[in-house]
C-alpha cells in the first residue's frame, strides 16, 4: 500500500515536474521571440541597404542623363538653348513627343 509519505513525495515531484514543464516553455519561448527578431532586424537591414542601393543608383542615372541633356542643348544654336537648359524635362518632353509623332507618320507611310 502507499502510505502518507509516498503520495506527499509523489506531489512534490509532480510539482517539480509541472515548474520544470513551465520554465521549459518559457525559455523555449523567449528562444523562438529572440529569433523572429533578428530575423526580422536581419530583414530591416536587407531592405535598408537595398533603398539605399536603389537610391544612389537612380541618382546616378539622373545625373547621367541631366549631363547628355546639357550636351544636347549646348549644341543647339540660338536662344532655344538658354531655355531648353533651364526646362531639361520640357525640353525632353518636347523631343520625346515629336519623335513618336514622327514615328507615327513614318510608320503610317511604310504601310501605304
């Protein structure tokens, strides 16, 4: 038979058991919180430094392109460039719309 003493230490290591159990899933929970967070600083900083890539990309690019503008305006004779290189984008604009209208009409007699 089990006497007082048996089931009093029965209670005491189920209780251990049941601390052990608690301990165990807050420490494997605290483990599991600190990776989803460096993964997502991780993330951050991936993205970060992609922006900033992107950035100094596009920022190279317009450069480039403010450079070939100026090139092309200075060659242009008269005050038109004076104007074109204060409106770079109007002027391109400008350009852009006049060769797909000659595009169009180029494309429309070789179809004659």
């Amino acid at each position: 038979m089990i006497n007082t003493r048996t089931l009093d230490r029965i209670s005491q290591d189920t209780k251990k058991v049941k601390n052990d159990v608690v301990e165990l899933a807050k420490d494997s929970s605290a483990r599991i919180n600190h990776g989803i967070e460096k993964i997502a600083g991780d993330a951050q900083d991936t993205v970060s430094t992609a922006a900033k890539t992107v950035a100094k990309d596009v920022s190279q690019g317009l450069t480039q392109y403010n450079s070939r503008v100026d090139g092309l305006v200075a060659k242009i004779p008269g005050d038109i460039n004076k104007k074109a290189s204060r409106y770079p984008w109007v002027a391109m604009s400008v350009v852009l719309v006049t060769g797909l209208i000659v595009g169009v009409v180029i494309g429309a007699a070789s179809s004659h």
